[in-house]
C-alpha cells in the first residue's frame, strides 16, 4: 500500500470526494483490500482501487514510540454497547465538534513477532464533550450507566467513584472532581435516559452487540490503515465523560477481515483536570467516576501525552494477537 495519502485537518474524506478511491469502498471495502496480497478493491464507483496507509511516521512520533516497544499482549476489553461501523476511513474525525484538539497516535504490533503490523485497520470511537456518542445521541444523553463487568488483569475493581488527582479536594460519594473540573454530586444511579443494562464494563471483547444507529451523526469515528512502522494517526479532541466511566477513547483493530483486538485507552487525571478547566467541558458538571475506580482502567491503558501547538499529541502501543492463537 502507498503512504502518500494526503490528509487535511478540517476536511472530511466525503464519497464524492474520491482520494485513490479510499471515500468510495467504506470500511468493508478496506478490510477486504487489506486482506489480499495486491491490496485492491473494486470501489462502489466501479473502478478497481488501492487504498493507502498513513502517511510515513514523522519524527517526533518515532522519539515518543522509542520507549514504547513493548510486545506483552494488550488486554481487551468490551466494545462497550455505542460501536457501529462508521464507514468513515479518515484521519480527522471532528467534523464541527468542539474541544481541545488531540493527535492520537497507535501503533500496532505483533504479539509473538514482537514487529510492527503493517496495512491492518485501526478505528476509534468515543463521546464528545458533552459525553454523546455519533449515532447513539439518543442513548448516550445524560450519562452511561455504571460499569459492569471483570476489569483486566491488573486493573482495580470497584463501583463508580474513585479519588482525584494529588492535590484535588477530597470529598463525598463517587469521589469530589479535581480543582478546574466540572463539579457535581455523587454517583451511582445514572440520569434518566442513560442506556439500560449498564455502560461498557471488562472482560473479553465481543460481550456487547455491534448498535444499530439511531441518528445519522458520524462524528468522533474513524478508521485509518497502518504503514509501514505499524501506525495510524487520527485527529480528534479531548473526550468528554459520562457517568459510570473515567475518560476514555474506544479502538478496534482488524487483521485480514476478523477483530483481533478490541480494547480503550485512558489519560492521566492530572491533563483531565487541566483540559476540563475550559469553559466548554466545565459546563458539563457531575463527573462521577475517576480512573483508580473505573471497572475498565488499568496503567497499561495510558496514553503517553505531550503537549502539541494549540492541544496536545498522544501516542500509545497495543500489541495484538494477529493470528488469534492466544499468544
């Protein structure tokens, strides 16, 4: 696959807008393509197409992967009940949503092989700042639920609440918000209108059903094509929350047609309390659950984050059971 796709921020990959065919094949087209030797697909305009990976790894997101290289199997978890094929194969996947601006960077790699995983499909998924999800508006309105579930090895139990970052008040049930962030009561029993059965809790992937869409919005989703190095970058903003769950984005990626890994990352409370110090996410009060008593965090799910022009870069590693041996 060639690397010289060009993506620009603010400008969506559209169906009429063909870049080497990409718009036209969707993300069924493309995990077919990235599943044969030549990499075409017959697109829906009818041509044979070749999609491209992301472009080649820049230099300051090799230095930021440089200690990073570490092969030991990320743990999976749910894909949480808001994951639906998108059809959107692009890098910036904000369309009009307001927030802080994040660079998010992956890469993926061989569990055994302990090498990069050329030409596989990566998406993202997750709410916005007010804590909605694209086609789910209706469900995700007013929070998520309480989290249910087996965390992964290795990370802590417990209900929803947790303790703010070192330094933030302390405070009452389901834990006191840090200083900056949206204030609010206690937790436990989410709003009215928040999706019935519980929001994503742990375990193996495939426990919740892929959701049919509600509404026609497609923001914040997207998928991109490894390169070479194993990466794929996206633009987005900093997440939002909802009731039940700490901060953090959904992905899934997808070897040769099948989803050898489904799993979230999450960001240290301490950038969570100085992005959400900004009016537009201050708005959204009542956060309830920090990453100590979220069902699904572990430190291994951590995003290594630096600051990056007007928002900030984050890059994190998942290695992934390619051949789904159990290795």
């Amino acid at each position: 696959m060639r690397h010289d796709l060009d993506h620009h921020e603010g400008q969506r990959v559209s169906r009429r807008r063909l870049i080497a065919g990409v718009g036209s094949i969707g993300l069924a087209g493309l995990l077919a393509a990235c599943g044969r030797d030549d990499g075409a697909v017959t697109a829906s305009t009818g041509e044979t197409v070749t999609p491209q990976a992301t472009a080649g790894t820049s230099g300051d997101l090799a230095a930021l992967f440089a200690d990073a290289n570490t092969c030991t199997l990320t743990a999976s978890t749910t894909q949480g009940p808001y994951y639906f094929d998108a059809d959107k194969i692009r890098r910036d996947i904000r369309e009009d949503r307001p927030g802080t601006r994040l660079r998010v960077a992956i890469r993926v790699q061989d569990s055994e092989k302990c090498a990069p995983l050329p030409n596989a499909v990566v998406e993202i998924w997750h709410c916005d700042a007010a804590g909605l999800y694209s086609g789910a508006e209706g469900q995700s309105t007013g929070g998520g639920g309480a989290p249910g579930g087996t965390p992964p090895s290795g990370a802590p139990g417990g209900g929803p609440g947790g303790t703010p970052p070192s330094g933030a008040p302390g405070g009452g049930p389901g834990g006191t918000p840090p200083s900056g962030a949206p204030g609010g009561g206690p937790g436990g029993t989410p709003p009215s209108g928040a999706p019935g059965g519980g929001a994503p809790g742990g375990g193996s992937e495939g426990q919740a059903a892929d959701l049919t869409p509600t509404d026609d919005k497609r923001y914040l989703r997207g998928a991109q094509v490894t390169n070479a190095d194993g990466i794929v970058e996206f633009v987005t903003v900093w997440p939002g929350w909802y009731r039940g769950r700490t901060v953090h984005i959904h992905a899934m990626v997808h070897v040769n047609n099948n989803r050898v890994l489904t799993t979230q990352v999450m960001f240290d409370e301490a950038l969570n309390t100085k992005v959400f110090a900004a009016a537009l996410y201050a708005s959204h009060t009542g956060r309830d659950t920090f990453n100590d008593k979220d069902n699904i965090y572990a430190d291994s799910m951590l995003m290594k984050v630096v600051e990056d022009g007007d928002g900030y870069l984050g890059v994190i590693n998942f290695s992934a059971d390619s051949d789904r041996n159990g290795a």
